[in-house]
C-alpha cells in the first residue's frame, strides 16, 4: 500500500509536467515563451520534476517556474523557491575574497601560509608556496574531491586541519584540475581574515550588500523558505526523491542557497559596475573585470579560467559561468558581460544537466547569435556536458603516448590500447570498476567517449613541460601517471603567474 500511494503521488507530481503553468513571471517575449515551452519538452524527456529559469537581457528580466519541489509533496516552482546551487557558490566566495582584496586585508598573489600559518598538505614545497590565487584557479595540484565531516563553525577549520596526506597530484599551476579542496581552504582563509565564522562572512560580505533576501548557507536557512529538494534519476526510470538531503560542508565550495530571483539579482551585479541596486558602492568595476579575465588556459580545451568564473567563446560571445551538482540537484549560471545578459537553470533532478545543456544552447542561439564549433574543446564548468558538435579526426594519433595507469588517491584511471583503438575505465580503490569507455580523438590530446552512458563527454590528456603526457583529466579531474607522482621541486614562482 505504501509503495502504492507513492506511485500516485509521483504521477500526481509528474503529470504538473505535462503541461505546467508558469507559477513565475515577470515580463514575457515570443522568445522566451518558445524556451519555456523547450524546457516542459526536455522535463517530461529527462523526468526532472521541477525548473526554475530566468534571463536578465539588459533591463528586461524574465523568470518562470514550471513543475513541483518534489514529487511526493508537490508545490509550484516559483521564483522564490531556494534552491541549493551547489558549486556556484565557488562563485559568491571569490566575490567576498575581491572584497576583502579591496579593503586591504588579503592578497591574491600571496601564500596561504601568511594567513593560515599551520597550513600543510603532503608536500612542503607546495604548503610553502600555493597562493590564495592557485587556491581560486583549481591550480593548487592536489587532490580535490574531498570534503570534511559538519562540525558547525569548526567544519573548515577542522578540515583544513586534516590535509597533511593530501596527495599532490601536480605542481602548483602546472595541470587545471577541478579542485573543491582548494575552495574550502578559501573559506578558512576568510575566516580568519575577518574573525566570523564563513557563514556570517558570506552574510556580511555578499548576501546582505546585495540584497538577496532569500540566500543562506545552512539547512536552517534552506527550510525557512519554499525548497526544491533534489532528484535521483536512474535510466530512464521515474525520479525518486533524494534521501536524506545533505547540504555541502563547505560553504565556499558548495554551500550556498538561494532562489532565481536572488540569483539573477547576483548575476545583474557581476554584469554591472560594482554597485548594489540600492546604489552602494560593493566592488570596483575592476575587481568584477579582472574575476572574469582569463587567468589561464585550461590545457587540452578551449576554455579558460577566471576567479571562480570559467570562461569559453561560442561563436561570437564569451561567456563567464560556474555551474553545480549536489544532491539530486543541477543547477546553471552563466554571465555574457559584453552582452549585458545572463541565464539562470535551476533544476531538482540529476537528469538536470541533460536538460540545462539543450536549453542553454538555444538560448545563446536564440538571444545571442551564439555558434559552436566543430570539434570545439568545451571544459568541465561544475556541472557534466556533452559535445554540442564534434566528429572524431579521421587520423588517430599513436595511442601508445597515452596507454597506462593513472592514478588518485580514490581511483585509478586505467588507459588501454586494442587494435589502435583506446579504451578508458575508473576503477575505484573500492567497488565494482566502471564500465570501460571507448574514446577517439577530435583534436590534440581531445578524445570522446564514443559508446555507453558516458558517450559525448570528453575526456582530455595534459602534457606536462617536456611534452610528454602526464595526466589525464577525467570530469574536470586530474589523475597522474603512476610512477611520476610530482613533488614541490618542481614548482617555480613563474608558474604561479
């Protein structure tokens, strides 16, 4: 019986997909109506239950929510139901990190031991000498899929703590890798600096001079409001909801919430020229320009990296955009400066990338004029893509550069070669390996899974000085070569520019 009145209220849920009503608006276009019909389209394609999206085109903002906080208690998406973003806060804790630089108690170039003193990770070299820019590029080299337990205000602190062992993986700027780690440490830095815990830091530095009403950091805030709790999809199965729901415990590298409404509020200001709508002055214009100026090249891609903000051309935009995965939740914002725009999709599914990535390619298309390229390297943002336009080079390299085991502290990265043929798989140190991926190469050092559940990603190999391949980067991840695990000898000052 129980399973049976699920089932109803799932379909109760679903069937607000069939044709759902726009619980938000604010402003309406032939455009944006043609969007909000391809977003119901791709929500009963992908099960995802609930969206919020928005677009802020100049002075003209339009927001719609479509589909149900979860499909067992269903309420209308509005445009102030919160939302955790996820790894879009990586975002808002470099905003309060410029803050900080402007009023003269932080300095990007400088090492993270001149504020956090006892601060040490596997090698010395690098506990020396990574800066709080490494910290805000993933360019610190170490291994960054970790996380420490909720201890309350003593959560980044006590996590910070325990990086002693943490695997170094690259020197400091030698291989972009996607690095949660690194933020988390930025939030401690934060909180030092100003002597709050991260949660009031984030309070005072960015939520309250924005005026965003609805964000928060903790399940506490979250529940206060209208929540969209998240999502797993499983094949092609009906969404069950995401239980328990486990907020980030890194503030900075994950935990923010907020609604659409605030999100765009935030998105107006990163696109403006440093002032809040009530006028205050928050950021120079200089500081929004130089988080969205390329820091470096993510080798083996297209894109680039800002402060937080990653960075890719479509056709004749650049954009700036940070998305997140948490918890049965993906979730997408992206900034086109010269352009005076910006989107925001939010979705409660973890089918919600499917989606987000149709959607945000019509909308550059349709708003911007925007082209994706042939073979155009696109890079891991926070959240999974695919390939919008590629075809494997008719001429494979030599697959014996890249055939061997790769390895980080969690998994191994196992590279093969039948027949010139290259297979991939991730075998954890734990647990059943991953299905063998099948790639072939679109461009140098660029291939493509070509079959499976992972067909269309990319996964990219990284040179290291001499030219010999000695990552590669899977999801935005780095592992190393076996056998050629760096140290901090090899790490220059240079390198840190």
């Amino acid at each position: 019986m129980r399973r049976l009145c699920a089932l109803v209220l799932v379909l109760a849920g679903l069937s607000r997909l069939e044709s759902p009503r726009p619980n938000a608006q604010t402003g309406t276009d032939v455009r944006f109506n043609t969007i909000g019909a391809l977003v119901d389209a791709k929500m009963r394609e992908f099960h995802v239950p609930g969206v919020a999206i928005g677009i802020a085109d100049g002075n003209r903002l339009t927001m719609r929510g479509l589909g149900v906080t979860g499909v067992e208690d269903p309420l209308p998406i509005t445009e102030h139901t919160v939302f955790p973003i996820a790894s879009i806060s990586k975002t808002f804790a470099a905003t309060a990190v410029m803050r900080l630089v402007e009023q003269g108690k932080l300095d990007l170039r400088a090492p993270v031991r001149r504020y956090l003193p006892d601060f040490r990770v596997q090698d010395e070299g690098v506990s020396r000498e990574v800066t709080i820019w490494h910290l805000l590029t993933h360019t610190s080299g170490w291994e960054g899929q970790v996380s420490g337990p909720e201890r309350g205000e003593e959560t980044l602190k006590n996590f910070v703590g325990t990086l002693d062992h943490l695997m170094q993986l690259a020197p400091p700027g030698a291989a972009w890798s996607y690095n949660n780690a690194g933020f988390s440490v930025a939030g401690r830095v934060i909180e030092v600096v100003t002597g709050q815990s991260i949660n009031a830091a984030i309070r005072d530095l960015v939520f309250k001079p924005l005026g965003l009403a609805h964000a928060g950091t903790t399940a506490g805030d979250f529940i206060a409001n209208r929540f969209a709790i998240g999502h797993l999809n499983r094949g092609d199965a009906l969404p069950e909801l995401q239980r328990p729901f486990s907020p980030s415990t890194s503030v900075t590298a994950g935990g923010v919430g907020l609604c659409l409404a605030d999100l765009l509020t935030y998105a107006r200001f990163h696109l403006g020229d440093g002032t809040a709508a009530t006028g205050d002055r928050v950021l120079s214009r200089a500081a929004l320009e130089q988080m969205r100026t390329s820091q470096l090249h993510k080798q083996a891609t297209d894109d680039d990296i800002g402060l937080a903000w990653h960075l890719r051309s479509v056709g004749p935009i650049r954009t700036a955009a940070h998305g997140g995965t948490l918890a049965g939740h993906i979730l997408l914002l992206e900034l086109v400066p010269d352009r005076n725009f910006a989107l925001a999709i939010l979705t409660n599914s973890s089918n919600g990338w499917r989606l987000i990535q149709d959607v945000e390619r019509v909308i550059l298309k349709s708003y911007l004029g925007a082209t994706f390229a042939r073979n155009q390297a696109i890079a891991h943002r926070g959240l999974v893509e695919t390939l919008p336009d590629v075809a494997p080079l008719t001429a494979q390299p030599d697959t014996m550069a890249y055939v061997g085991r790769y390895v980080r502290p969690m998994n191994a990265v196992v590279v093969r070669a039948e027949r010139q043929q290259l297979f991939i798989q991730v075998r954890p140190n734990s647990g059943d390996p991953q299905p063998e991926m099948p790639v072939a190469f679109y461009g140098p050092d660029r291939a493509l899974v070509t079959a499976g559940p992972d067909r269309g990603q990319s996964i990219e190999f990284v040179r290291a000085a001499d030219g010999a391949v000695k990552w590669i980067r899977v999801v935005g991840r780095i592992a190393v070569r076996d056998g050629e695990r760096p140290t901090g000898q090899a790490f220059s000052r240079s390198q840190a520019q």
